[in-house]
C-alpha cells in the first residue's frame, strides 16, 4: 500500500504542489530540511549516471552553481523548500522526471 501511495506522486495528474515537494524531499539526501550543493551534485551525478550520461567536473559544477544562483534568493548556500517551489514555478522542466505517462494509461484501462 505504501509503494502503491508513494508511486502515485509519479501520475501525470498528481497535484504539482505534491510533485515539488516531494522532488525536495529526493534532493534533500540528509534530511536537514535543505538542499545544499553537496546534496544536489549528488543527485545530478547519480541522474546523469542513469541516463548513461558523462559530463566532466566543472559542467556538473556549472549546473550545480546556476541552480544554486537561480534558486537560493537568500544566498545562504542552501535551497530551504519556498525557494524550491519559486525555482519549480520558474522552471518546470526540473519536474519532468516526476511523471510517468504510462501510469495514465494504467489508471484509465
């Protein structure tokens, strides 16, 4: 029932709030709350390695500074969730792996 709950953050119609919050909550790897850049070159890494992607340090370091230069309005050196949700709100690509078309067509059969 949980995976069955938690899978469905992944439904094209789930709430855009739910998707945010959840997507912070994957970049959030220690759990304190923020984002920090340690954290989401982590994660652009291990997304990157998924993809079967290979971009050198320094382009992983560029994406991980203009995320951070984007996104941290306080400039504190890390993302607390209101600045997640105002970089979703001005990028929405960055959600475009929370959605899985296919869970559409299992709903509706």
């Amino acid at each position: 029932g949980e995976f069955v709950r938690s899978l469905s953050i992944f439904h094209p119609k789930a709430p855009e709030s739910d998707k945010t919050a959840f997507a912070f909550k994957l970049y959030d790897l220690r759990g304190t709350g923020y984002i920090e850049k340690e954290e989401l070159r982590e994660m652009v890494v291990a997304l990157l390695d998924e993809s079967d992607l290979c971009l050198s340090d320094s382009a992983v370091e560029e994406i991980v500074d203009n995320t951070f230069s984007q996104a941290d309005s306080n400039g504190d050196d890390r993302i607390d969730p209101k600045e997640w949700e105002e970089f979703v709100k001005k990028n929405p690509a960055s959600l475009r792996n929370m959605s899985l078309p296919y869970l559409q067509d299992i709903t509706t059969t």
